[in-house]
C-alpha cells in the first residue's frame, strides 16, 4: 500500500480563505491510499500573532476544513481510491487548539473519512510548529 498527498502548493492557497484544488493526478497505482494534512494555520488563515485561532475565527476554520475535506473525498472517488485524513493537530493545550480539533473531527465524521491526530505523543519532532512537548496528547510526564 503506498500513501500519496496533493503538494501544498499550488493545490491549496492562502487566498480568499483558502483556495483549495482537486489533485492534479489523473492516475494512480493500484492499492493506493490518497491523505492530505488539514492545519488552518498552516496556510496562514485565520491565525493571530502567535500562530493560534482567535475563537471568533473557529467557525470560519471548520468551514476550510469541510471544503478541504469534500474536495479530497472528490478526487478519491475520481481515482477510486481511499482518502484519509492522517494529520491535523500538532498544536498546544489551549482551548482554541481543542476548538480547531473538534471542528475538523466534526467535518471528516460528516463525510466518513478517517482521522489519525498527529501525533499521539511526544517524539521530538522537528517539523511541529509548537516546538516542544505539546503537539501530542500528552505531556511528558505521561498525564493527558
């Protein structure tokens, strides 16, 4: 099985909210899994200062995430593939990074996709944008 992912760019862009494109794939290989990451900051949208949704912004970032999703569940069915959603997350213990979550998982149950929070605990990772021990579920001493 191999796992296969739209580029970041130009397929979805920090324009207008978030401009979000079908894949450019036309074929795959047989037994092949399409999965996309789903971050609102990640595109820079709806983010403040420090990299976090403001709340008033979390309704507008469940709307991204839906549009992102239905748009990756389109191209599955165009490949006849699989889609999953394997990362999204990876933010701090805060109420808006909770808020962000439950919108996305709220949006991928909604089109009955499968989710797999990145990640489940800390690993040094040195591509998380929290740059410490908070993007997984749980802090270093083993509590939630």
């Amino acid at each position: 099985m191999m796992f296969f992912e739209p580029p970041y760019f130009p397929d979805t862009m920090n324009i207008e909210g978030g401009q979000i494109f079908n894949v450019g794939f036309e074929s795959i290989p047989k037994g092949s899994v399409l999965n996309d990451h789903s971050y609102c900051c990640q595109y820079g949208m709806f983010c403040d200062e420090n990299d976090e949704i403001p709340l008033n912004m979390i309704p507008q970032c469940k709307d991204f995430h839906r549009k992102l999703i239905r748009t990756r569940v389109d191209d599955a069915k165009r490949l006849g593939t699989p889609f999953i959603l394997p990362e999204f997350g990876a933010c701090n213990d805060k109420i808006n990074c909770a808020l962000e979550i439950r919108a996305l998982t709220e949006a991928a149950d909604e089109s009955l996709i499968g989710w797999a929070y990145w990640a489940f605990k800390y690993f040094d990772d040195p591509t998380t944008v929290v740059g410490n021990y908070l993007e997984g579920l749980f802090y270093e001493d083993g509590s939630i």
